[in-house]
C-alpha cells in the first residue's frame, strides 16, 4: 500500500501534465516513498488522460468543472494515509517533498509551502505576487497548488469546500490549522506564471477586486471567475498550450 497519494486535478493539461508527474515521481523515488499518482480528469478534451496514464498514475475522470469537488474526488479514492494535493502545472522538488514528509511525522495534520513563478511574469504580476505572498504566510494559508495533510485531518476537516469554486485552499487551511499544527514549509515549488501572462492587468486586478467587493457569495458560483473556468487562453510564452 502507497505511504502517500498525490492528487492531480487537471483539466487539458496536456502540455504540462507529463513534467508535473516525472518531477513528483523523482522526489518520491529519491526519498525511497511508497506512492500513488491520481489524476483527476475532469471533463479535458485534450490527451490529458493518455498522458497521465503513460506516466503510471491512476486515471479518474469526472464532469465536474470545479476544483474543490475534483480535489475531492482524488481524495475519496486514494489510499495513502498522508495526501498531498499538487497541481497539473505545478514542479516539485525532493526538498519540498521531504520537508512536506518530514512536518507530518512530526505531527503536524498539514500544510504547505513557498511559491516560485516560472518564466517571464508581468510587471503588475511581480508586485502582486509580492504583496499576496506574505499575507499568506502571515495567515497560515497554503496556496492551491501544493498542500499537504494526513488523511485523517483531511477527513475531519470534511475535505475541500465543494460550494466554492475558488478560494477553497483557504477554507481548508483555516479547518485544518483549527484541528492541529499546520506548517508553511521555506521550501518552495514552480508553478505556472501563465494566467499572469495570458490575461491583462485590468483583467486580473479587476477579477481580485469584484470578488474582494462582493465578498464569499462571489465564490459561490462559477460566474465572473473566468480567470479559472473560462476557455484555456494561449500562453504567450508557449505555442504549445
């Protein structure tokens, strides 16, 4: 039985998918852990599931179109007892992974880490990365694309708000840390600058503040979250995406 799940929601993530997989394979096999790969297909039209397949992990498809009920979905069926939820675009190292081992068997019930934007970002993007990292961390709050936590927490915490459809990471990292010791590991992990390059300033600032005016009940629904659910936009630093 694998020690530890990794849970993958991904939705045409062709392009990136296979590079997520192979770093977090590598981190795994180099700490000598027993794991399980699942990839959360939901509802892709692309290679998504091939390629997830191709790379060993365990294909579960679902038409949800929504993060946190496709997190869940991962969860449900995996049969690690610690769970760490990574993203489809989102590079781990050996040092994030056994920092992120190490924190759960000192008994910590979760957490996560620092966060690294590969390739070229935006100006407005860089001020806005430094301006929400830190808050983070001075809230506890683990960012989306890397959080970890025992099975058990994962459970009690009832898993990831399935009436959100975004902001979910920061719901279950404040229903974690209220059960135990939540950590926020100095290691980081690369994850995609691409929203930061596909979409304009006026674009993600002006989404950041609607949802900042209107409060939770804009999370609600899927409406005005295109930054998340709207058509994959081309990522100008790829011809491939």
């Amino acid at each position: 039985m694998p020690s530890l799940s990794f849970i993958i929601p991904a939705y045409n993530e062709a392009p990136l998918l296979g590079a997520t997989l192979r770093a977090i394979g590598s981190a795994a096999d180099a700490l000598g852990l027993r794991f399980e790969l699942i990839v959360v297909d939901d509802a892709s039209t692309d290679a998504t599931a091939e390629i997830a397949r191709q790379h060993g992990a365990r294909v579960i498809c679902v038409a949800f179109r929504q993060i946190a009920a496709t997190r869940n979905a991962g969860a449900r069926v995996a049969a690690g007892e610690r769970l760490v939820f990574v993203d489809a675009d989102t590079i781990i190292s050996t040092e994030v992974l056994r920092g992120a081992v190490a924190a759960l068997a000192a008994g910590a019930v979760g957490g996560g880490c620092r966060i690294r934007f590969e390739g070229q970002v935006p100006r407005y993007g860089r001020v806005l990365i430094a301006l929400l990292q830190p808050v983070y961390r001075r809230l506890g709050l683990a960012a989306g694309c890397f959080l970890f936590c025992t099975r058990q927490a994962f459970a009690d915490a009832r898993g990831f708000d399935e009436q959100l459809f975004a902001a979910e990471e920061v719901v279950l990292s404040r229903a974690l840390s209220r059960l135990g010791r939540f950590v926020l590991l100095e290691e980081s992990v690369m994850t995609s600058a691409r929203k930061l390059r596909a979409y304009s300033r006026a674009e993600v600032l002006g989404t950041l503040l609607r949802l900042a005016l209107r409060g939770p009940k804009a999370l609600r629904r899927r409406a005005g979250l295109e930054l998340w659910y709207g058509k994959r936009r081309l990522d100008p630093a790829s011809s491939d995406d």
